[in-house]
C-alpha cells in the first residue's frame, strides 16, 4: 500500500498505524533528504537493520566494496549481486511488516533494487508513505499492483477533536481549519502560535515560523513554475482557469495538475475555479513578495483580467500608494468599483475596495476619508470581515474628531463582529462615552444593544426594554428615522415575549419616514411582512415583500436580499407555490455562501423547502449544517430553527425517537429565549406527534393544552389546525379512531388555503382511518394526499403518499391492524414480533423493561395469544413505520 499527500497531512503516523495493525514486527525505513544523493543509502539501513541475519551480513558487505563503483566496467554485475542478496534477505527475514516512509527521498538505486527483490517476495506486507503520486506515474517501484491512498485532510469535528487540548472557542477552530484546509501539522502549528493565528481579527500578512516553514516544504515540492503561477493565483481574489490560462499560456493546465498532484489546489472546482487546499498557501506566497514584485504581478493581472471590477482591483494594487499625484485618482477607482461588487452582492471584494479607497483617500481631504472609511466598515460588518472593519474604523477615529462619525464607525464595528466579539462591553461603552449628551445618537446605540441581547443573549425582555428607551430617546430628538427603527425592534420583540401591544408599536413604525441607509430586513415593512406570514395571511406577506425584494437588490444589500427572499420561500412553500418556493431558497443559500455571510438563516430555509418539495436526505443535511454553524456562532435564534426543522424531517421520516431529542432542545431554547408566541416558530405540534409516537401521552397532552391555551389568548388561530391534527393522533394512539378522524376532517377543511398542511393532515387522516379498519376511507384520505402533492409539486410528500396509497391498494383486506390496541401497544406488540426483546423494545421506546413487560401482558390477554411465536403471527412487524405518513 502506497500512503501519500503534502508535508503534514499524517502520512508517517498512518503508515505506522497500519504497520502496527498487521499484527507483524515492524521494520521501517526513513530516509532524509540527505540520503536521496546517496547510491544504495535505503539498501545500507536496511541491512544494518537486519544485520543478525547471513544474508543482511553479506548486503553490507557487498554495499561496503561496491562504494563508488557503480561506473565502473563491473557495475551491471554489481547490481545484479545486490538485487540477490537483497532477495535473500527478504526471503530469510523472520516475518515482518516493511515501512518505507519519506519514501521520496529513497535514493534510484535503491529503489530500483528493492522494487525487484519485493517481486520476489509478494507475501511480504509492505506500507510505503510518500509526497505525491502524480497520475502519470504508473505503477509503483513497490509493487504494480500496490493500492495507492490519498491521505486525506481532517474533516472540522476531526480537527476540533485533534486541538481540544488548546481549549479554542468554535470560531477558532473553524477559521485554523479554513487557514490549514485539514493539515494536522499545518494546524498544529498554527494553534501552537497562540491567539494570533486561530482568534478572527488578527493580522493574516504572515504566518508563524513553523507554520511558514511547514507550507515552504509543500511548495518546495513543485517546480518553479508552478510556484510562479499559484502566486498570481494568490494574489487574485477568486482566481480561475481562463485567467490563468491567459497569464501562463498553453502551459497552464499541466502546470495546474502538478499542484493538484502535490496536494496544494483543491481538485475538480466548479466554473473553474482555482481554490488553494489551505488559505495559509496563498497567505505565504503573497508574503514572500518584495512590495515592488507584488505590483509588477498586480499589472500583469489587470492586463489579464476579464471582470472589470477586479481589472480594478489589481490597477489599484498594481499602483504605488506613495505617489500624491496618483491617490486621488486611485481612490476615486476602487471606489467606484466597490459600488459595482456591492451591486453584484460580493460584499468580502467590496470591502477590500472600499478600504482601499479610504487609505489612498488624502489626508487633507478629510470629509471625504471619513466617508469612505465608514462605507468600508459597513462593508465589513455585511460579510464578518472583522480585520478589515477594524483598519477601517482606526481610520475614522483617529482622523475624525465629530460625535456621529465615531459612533456609526464603533456601531459598525460591531456589526462587523456578529457572535464572536470578545470586547463587545468596551465598544458599547467607547460609543456611549462618544454619543454622551446626543440622545439621537444613544437611540441607535441602544437599538443595537436591544439586537445583541436577543440574539446574543438570548434575553427578548431586556432587548425589549432597551427598544423601548431608544424610541423614547430617538423621539425626544426629533430623529423619526432612529424612532422608525427602535419601535420596529420594539415591535419585534413584543411579538416573540407574545404581548398583545405588538401590532400597534409596529402601526407607529410604519407611519413613519424610512431612512435611505436602513438595511431593508430592519424596516417595518420587512418585519410587518414576517408577521402577515406567522398569521398564514401569505398573499399579504408576498405583497409586502416583493418590492423590498427589488429595493434590496438594487442597493446592493445582501443580506437584506436574502432575508427577503428567505420569507418569499417561506411563503410560497406554505402556499403550495413549491417551485417558486426552490427558486427563492436557492437564490438566498446561493447568494449567502457568495458573500461568505452566516449560513444559518438560509440554511434553515432551505431545509424548510426541500423538506416538501424536493428531498427530505438533502433537507436533513442542509438543517444540520444550519445547527452546527449557528451553534458554533452562538447564534440562539437559529439554532432553534435549525434544530425545528431537524426535529421535523426525522420525525416525517419515521425517527420519532431521534426528532424527540432535537424539539426537546428546540422546547428548552425557546423557554431560555422567553419566547411566548406559538405562530413564530411552529414546533409544537411536532413535538407533540413525536411525544405520542414514543408513548409520552400524558406529557403530550399537556403540551398540546398549553400550546392551544397561549395560541387562543393571543389570537393565534393559524397555528390550531397542526395542534389539532397531533390531538387527533393522540386520541387514535389512545384508540379513540372516530373522534379522532372527525378532529382530523375538520383541520383538513379549514388548511385550504394551506395545500401542503392539508395533505399532511389527509395522510394522518388516511393512517387514522386504516387503524379503525376502515380501508374504504383510507383509501380516499391518501388519494386526496397525492393528487394534492402532485398538482403542487411538493415531491417529497408525494412520494410519501404514493407509498401510503400503494400500500393499502396491495395488501389484503384480511391482514389488518388487531383491534383496540393502543398506539403503544401496538407499537410494543410490532417491535415483539419483530424479534426485539424487552430491553431493546424498552430502549426503542424510551421507557422502563418493567413497563414493557406490563404492555406485552395487556396485549396477550386482548389479543387471547399466549406466546410470542403467536404474536409474531397475528401482528406484522413494522407496519406502524411503514404506515407513518411522512416522506
């Protein structure tokens, strides 16, 4: 086996590992790169190493005389004895596993005379670790049929595993990650150089030592050219094959497939792109240039460019900062094309050009750099560039002397800082030290202190509170724009503490002016549509969002974009509009990953949308994705959506155990949070209905009250359909089918204006009605299921009740469920005929050994059976989750 990849990537410890593995003594070789100049150096320790055999003997003594006489007249013959006492050594070796490591530096005489003497001896195991293998290659000196591996690089819970001794927050780990593409030694190295190379904010220029020294070796591997070619590729920010191709020429590819080969470009991109396996690459070779060099590259790039904005960029760049005559005009381009990379959405270019405007801004220009730099912390703040919003902001504070600039720069340096500020107490205080006496200028300070108690926090009531002050401050000041803003935080917030003033806090908003530089997802038209939405008033929400939409797209404001098109998805997917539902999600993950935003949020929409209308395995993967990146950003809003919406497939799916444990962190979340208003985020009838699916029905009785209770006082009539679909299956699991399908009839005929919501509850209809054996309606219930799904396109379901409808088409009308179990019983009674005992049936179902042992008892004296044997005839195992009408 032939073990290879970059420095770093663990070739040595695997190689060791599976040597270890074999169960055989290990004898490894390890040349240096000193030995590489050597003829025979790998055949010397090889026989030294077994030197207790004759034949080891007879090999150094042999290497020892043909010492520089491989270009005598007698060096063919010489070799041919090397290969066969070589052979015999092998051949004479007690059994032993061979490890060849840094096997690129095993000297051509000895490789040739290894790879024939292993021939010989095809039972010997042999692990060989080497750098590259590049595809060319062919065989291996080793062995023509030997298994080549790429050692692949550590996955993220694999690397956060590998540094939990350095005790680094999650953000740390993902950014040492992104700077190591997986490389253990490479991350180890960084983590070893402390907070400056794993804490966001720190200068990147240049990495530590033995960092440095680490991803020297990598690029040592390749030639020269390759180097020449990847530091152009490094110094543009989203480098591609058609410009590189344009600056190496024909020569490009092969140059590209012997970095790929050497591990330091990440293969198969798509649109093609050029990615570097670790950022740390590309950081080196930019610092490794001389100031001078680096603008003579930038030219050749601008010459080369075939996107006008980065054609900018590079003349930027290219240019010598120093030169007065030229900074006007420099700056006057790179703020012009950081107005066009906005436009386009890609916020992380817009921020490099806006900066680069502010510093070639002159000094005596000062309004002007003022201007510019806060446009550049803006920047920033939308994609989480924290290093650039902090150069920015120094350049604010120590040029600018006025109130207002200092506070929007200190704000929006917040905003840059999202979840992972670890000075967020210092900056507030530096910004109400800079707004004292200004209440206009304290009002924007508090709205934002209320945005990071909520979703930092986790605290709606002081976040509340703090609103509130603001709007009072803002008012007194005469400023409606902050007022508009406050109150519509206030009314936010309102609405999840479930207090009734909410809708006329947010009727003050409305009425007044909007500013032109409000973001549009914190207008009140953005958070009046999001209510029109949690009250299933859908064509108002669609309405209302629409044109902030198009305002959002034509400012350039990304993250605005997405939140509105995130509502647009949610809107038509409950609407049963589920192509239009796919497009608006893929527009808003498309453009978050683009503008290297948070994925949380459109994670979570996604996930909503796949889950009806294409695949729930896809709809699982995005949600999953969306709790881990909320988690690890701290984000506690849409940890709970993620979480909701992974409690929701697995339960659709028929994992009611696993959907159990991601609501009940979603219940817990929600009470930390103190959020009241059952219509903003619905997982309670879910719960519910996983509660009832494991046997908890008391404790889903008591949910299903509660909820029903608080929906009725707020007048929240759009949740109580799905709450009274979960009533009904409580009822059919206490075996109470006519009550129940009636409950369920009339939730069906109130969802007609919700198709999907109405499908799902025809299907519990249908599963309902097949318990109560009455196969006629059950029949009808799914029929209606699929013709609904289908002439919505919500595939996902239709495929779910295709398969409820096929099942009652096909089986015989005499195989049915036993009558009068319980949905518990039943359930224990399927999983005892399946063969499950008591302690696994006890584990399924979450309950006590004892408490099955009872149930099983109850259902032989219902079902007059004395054995298990006669269970497993009467009860066909699994049908309950074959029944369970979910995609």
């Amino acid at each position: 086996m032939v073990l290879f990849g970059p420095p770093g990537i663990g070739k040595t410890t695997a190689a060791a590992r599976l040597g270890r593995q074999l169960g055989l003594p290990v004898h490894r070789l390890a040349p240096g790169p000193q030995d590489a100049r050597i003829p025979c150096a790998g055949l010397l320790e090889l026989a030294l190493a077994l030197q207790p055999l004759p034949a080891a003997r007879e090999l150094a003594e042999a290497l020892d005389g043909a010492a520089g006489e491989p270009d005598s007249p007698d060096g063919a013959g010489t070799a041919l004895r090397l290969r066969r006492l070589t052979a015999a050594v092998l051949r004479d070796a007690p059994p032993l596993t061979l490890v060849v490591d840094n096997a690129q530096w095993l000297d051509a005489a000895s490789t040739a005379v290894l790879g024939w003497a292993l021939r010989l001896a095809p039972a010997l195991p042999v692990v060989v670790a080497e750098r590259a293998r590049r595809p060319e290659a062919g065989g291996h000196w080793c062995g023509e049929d030997a298994a080549t591996v790429r050692v692949p690089p550590l996955t993220a819970p694999q690397l956060a595993t590998l540094l939990a001794p350095y005790r680094l927050t999650p953000r740390e780990v993902e950014r040492i990650h992104l700077r190591s593409g997986g490389n253990p030694a490479l991350a180890l190295a960084l983590a070893d150089a402390g907070p400056s190379a794993s804490r966001p904010g720190e200068d990147e220029a240049a990495l530590p030592p033995p960092a440095r020294r680490l991803v020297g070796e990598w690029l040592h591997e390749v030639s020269a050219p390759v180097r020449e070619l990847l530091t152009l590729a490094a110094l543009d920010d989203r480098p591609d094959l058609a410009l590189l191709g344009r600056l190496a020429g024909p020569a490009a590819e092969q140059l590209l497939v012997e970095a790929e080969a050497a591990g330091l470009l990440d293969p198969g991109q798509p649109d093609g792109r050029v990615r570097f396996a670790a950022s740390a690459i590309g950081t080196e070779l930019a610092a490794r240039l001389p100031d001078s060099t680096r603008r003579l590259l930038h030219a050749r790039l601008a010459d080369a460019g075939h996107d006008a904005v980065r054609r900018d960029r590079h003349a930027v760049l290219a240019a010598d900062p120093a030169d007065p005559g030229a900074a006007r005009q420099l700056a006057s381009t790179a703020t012009r094309a950081a107005g066009r990379a906005r436009l386009r959405g890609e916020h992380p270019l817009a921020a490099e050009l806006s900066l680069l405007a502010a510093e070639r801004t002159p000094r005596e220009d000062a309004e002007l750099l003022t201007e510019r730099a806060l446009t550049a912390v803006r920047d920033a703040a939308r994609c989480g560039d924290l290093p650039r919003s902090r150069s920015a902001a120094r350049l604010v504070l120590g040029h600018d002397s006025r109130p207002a600039p200092r506070v929007d720069a200190l704000l929006a340096l917040i905003d840059a800082s999202g979840q992972h500020l670890h000075s967020a107490d210092e900056l507030f205080a530096d910004a109400v030290h800079e707004a004292a006496g200004q209440p206009d200028l304290t009002a924007r300070i508090l709205v934002r202190q209320a945005i990071w108690a909520n979703v930092n926090d986790g605290d709606p009531q002081r976040a509340c509170a703090l609103a509130a002050r603001a709007a009072g401050l803002a008012r007194s000041a005469g400023d409606t724009v902050s007022t508009a803003m406050a109150l519509t935080m206030q009314a936010r917030l309102q609405r999840i503490l479930g207090r009734p003033e909410a809708e006329a806090t947010l009727g003050r908003a409305l009425s007044l002016p909007r500013g032109t530089h409000i973001p549009v997802n914190a207008t009140p038209e953005h958070l009046a549509a999001r209510h029109a939405l949690f009250d299933d008033r859908l064509d108002d929400a669609r309405t209302a969002l629409l044109p902030l939409l198009v305002e959002a797209e034509r400012t350039g404001d990304a993250e605005g974009t997405v939140d509105v098109l995130r509502g647009l998805a949610e809107v038509e997917v409950r609407a049963g509009r589920c192509t239009r539902a796919v497009d608006c999600a893929r527009r808003a993950q498309e453009l978050t990953d683009r503008a290297a935003m948070p994925p949380g949020p459109a994670c979570y929409t996604s996930a909503l949308v796949a889950g009806a209308a294409t695949c729930t395995d896809s709809a699982l993967a995005q949600a999953r994705r969306g709790v881990d990146a909320s988690r690890q950003g701290g984000n506690r809003v849409f940890l709970s959506r993620n979480l909701s919406a992974v409690g929701h497939l697995l339960l659709v799916t028929g994992h009611p155990k696993e959907a159990l444990e991601a609501l009940e962190e979603v219940r817990a979340l929600e009470r930390l949070q103190q959020v009241r208003d059952p219509s903003v985020l619905r997982w309670h009838a879910d719960l519910a209905e996983a509660l009832v699916a494991v046997g908890r029905l008391g404790e889903a009785d008591d949910l299903l009250a509660e909820t029903s209770r608080a929906a009725t006082e707020l007048g929240r009539s759009s949740v109580l359909p799905a709450l009274e679909r979960s009533r009904a299956l409580l009822e059919a699991a206490r075996g109470d089918y006519d009550t129940a399908a009636r409950r369920l009839t009339d939730a069906a005929d109130r969802l007609h204006l919700l198709p999907l919501e109405r499908g799902r509850t025809l299907l519990a209809l249908s599963h309902t009605e097949r318990r109560g054996r009455r196969r006629a309606s059950a029949r009808a219930a799914a029929r209606s299921a699929v013709d609904l799904f289908t002439a919505h396109g919500a595939h996902a379901w239709t495929d779910a009740a295709t398969g409820t409808l096929h099942r009652l088409d096909h089986a015989p009308a005499a195989i049915g469920t036993p009558p009068r179990l319980t949905g518990a019983e039943q359930r224990c009674a399927e999983l005892a005929a399946g063969g499950a005992s008591n302690r696994d049936i006890a584990a399924t179902l979450n309950v006590s050994v004892k408490t099955v042992e009872a149930t099983l008892t109850r259902i032989y004296r219902k079902l007059g059976l004395q054995s298990r044997v006669q269970l497993a005839r009467t009860v066909a195992p699994g049908r309950a989750r074959a029944d369970r009408p979910a995609p």
